[in-house]
C-alpha cells in the first residue's frame, strides 16, 4: 500500500488541494505517530485559535488601518496618528487572525475588503481617548491576507512531511511501526515544534507578551471579592480603580463566559489598559486586557 506520507506530500503540494483536506491527512499521520504538539496546531488551525497570545506569527497583521462604522458613510477612517507613544500605536495596528480555515477560505473569496472587528477592550480604549461613546470598530484586512494563511500552513505541512521521508518515516497504509514512531519523536525534538506554531514574538501585539503576564498564577478564589481585590493590587491598580470595578461587579449581571466578561467589564478594562500604557500598571498594555479578563473569569468561576 501506499505510504500515507507521500500521499500527504501529493496533497500538500497540489495548489488546487483543499486546505482541510492537507490539516486532516496531517493529523491523521501526526495521531499515530503520537505527536501530540503538531496535531494541537492542526486542530487550532481547522478550529481555530482561543487565546491571542497561541496565535502564530502568519497569523498576526501588522499596521492594519482602522475603520469606523458611520450609519451614512459605511466604514470610514479612524484616524490614531495623534498617539505618539509606538509602541501603543503598533498594538492598535496589530491583528491576529484566530478563525479556523474553513472560514478563512470563504473569506479570502470575498470580492471586496473586510472588516475584523476590534477586541472590545481594545475598543472600548479607543473610545475613550477619543471621547465618543459606543462607536463600532474594525480593521480593515485584504482578503490576500487569508490565501497567504491557508497557503502558509500547505507549505508548512509539506515541508514536515519532506522531513518524515528525510527520516525514513513512511508508513504503510495507516500503520507505522514502532522504529518510525520512536524517530517521528526525535525529529521533533530536533526540529522544534516552533517552527508549526511559534507564538507571537511582538511585544507589541495585542496580548501578547511574556508567558508570565498572561498566565498568571491563580490567587483569585471565586466568589472572593477580597482575593480579586488584592490581585489586582499587585498589578499596580489602585484603591479607586478596585473600587470602581467592585461597583461593577456588585451592579452588573453575573457573565458565564469569558466572552460575557469582555463585554460587561470591556470599558473598564479599556480604561485600565490606557493607564497600563501609560506605566502606570505593573503589567505591560499589550498584555493587560488578558491579564484583566482572566482575573475576572478566575473571579466568577470561568475557565480561561
């Protein structure tokens, strides 16, 4: 029969080859080789990604324009060209694509632009150093962007299943033997898993940042006002700040999702992470909106 690895190259390498139909041969393979890193990558990719900061870097658009929402107009400009500071200003810039590949695909047959609509932390800043209320925005994204994801990840697949031929995995039919599965785990160590998902290595990226700054450790316990109180006190925010959200939090309809968290709590995140950029935090802005939302969430009982 057959090896399944030439018949992935095949796939893989025919510009004509469904993008899904390369992930799920892919995984296939990468299942009974017991490459447990790579099919986590194929699976963000047909699912898509939850976190910012999992987002790889083919993933991530930089200065992307943003457009506002003018019920006359359609989508105009939004000009930020006043915020000085560029690093602020590259975040504001900087989109992660997170959908799965089939809606990728659909996207980028689009015959006009599209419009990613921003996180509403993020928005919710914007609003505010602009004194407007409740305007709805977007990055502008060519749908070029889309093809070049989807094609980014073909290519990525062929070159590893080049690399399992290089090493004399081939398999035979859907079997592989034990000597091959032995050698698919040294030729990722060798290689570096990076090289499928890296994660965003921008600073500037929105939630981005080191691995600290997002995935803190846990003191909330839910339910315990106290306890989120002092956590947010050891990122720097001060008694007015708490208070405010304690407010918030004591008026506000308690969310079950982390989505529900980003929206009921999204302008007072919004306002937390203008003073993070501004220093006044012991958090980096382009990590305080994940900071915030996950102590939230840790705060209600919500799985981040």
């Amino acid at each position: 029969m057959e090896s399944p690895v030439l018949q992935l190259q095949s796939l893989a390498s025919e510009g004509t080859a469904n993008v899904q139909d390369v992930i799920l041969k892919a995984k296939m393979i990468a299942v009974k080789l017991g490459l447990t890193d790579i099919t986590g990558w194929l699976e963000n990719e047909i699912n898509g990604y939850d976190e910012w900061n999992s987002v790889p870097d083919y993933r991530v658009i930089t200065s992307a324009p943003i457009k506002a929402f003018n019920p006359y107009h359609g989508w105009i400009h939004f000009d930020i060209s006043n915020i000085e500071d560029m690093e602020i200003y590259h975040t504001l810039t900087t989109a992660h694509i997170m959908e799965g590949v089939a809606g990728l695909r659909e996207y980028s047959q689009s015959k006009g632009p599209l419009y990613m609509t921003l996180p509403q932390p993020i928005a919710s800043f914007l609003n505010k150093v602009s004194n407007v209320e409740g305007l709805q925005l977007a990055w502008l994204v060519n749908p070029t962007v889309m093809t070049r994801i989807t094609s980014t990840v073909k290519s990525k697949i062929l070159d590893w299943s080049l690399d399992l031929e290089a090493k004399g995995i081939m398999g035979e039919g859907l079997r592989f033997t034990q000597k091959e599965k032995e050698n698919a785990h040294m030729t990722v160590t060798n290689n570096n898993t990076n090289n499928f998902h890296a994660p965003v290595n921008n600073a500037g990226a929105i939630g981005a940042g080191n691995a600290g700054d997002i995935n803190q450790q846990n003191s909330i316990t839910a339910g315990d006002i106290s306890s989120l109180e002092r956590e947010l006190k050891c990122h720097g925010l001060d008694d007015n700040d708490v208070a405010e959200l304690k407010q918030l939090v004591e008026h506000s309809p308690k969310p079950v999702s982390k989505e529900e968290v980003e929206k009921g709590f999204g302008s007072w995140i919004g306002k937390m992470t203008g003073k993070a950029f501004t220093g006044a935090l012991k958090v980096a802005g382009a990590a305080a909106p994940a900071v915030l939302t996950n102590a939230l969430c840790f705060y209600y009982g919500i799985p981040v």
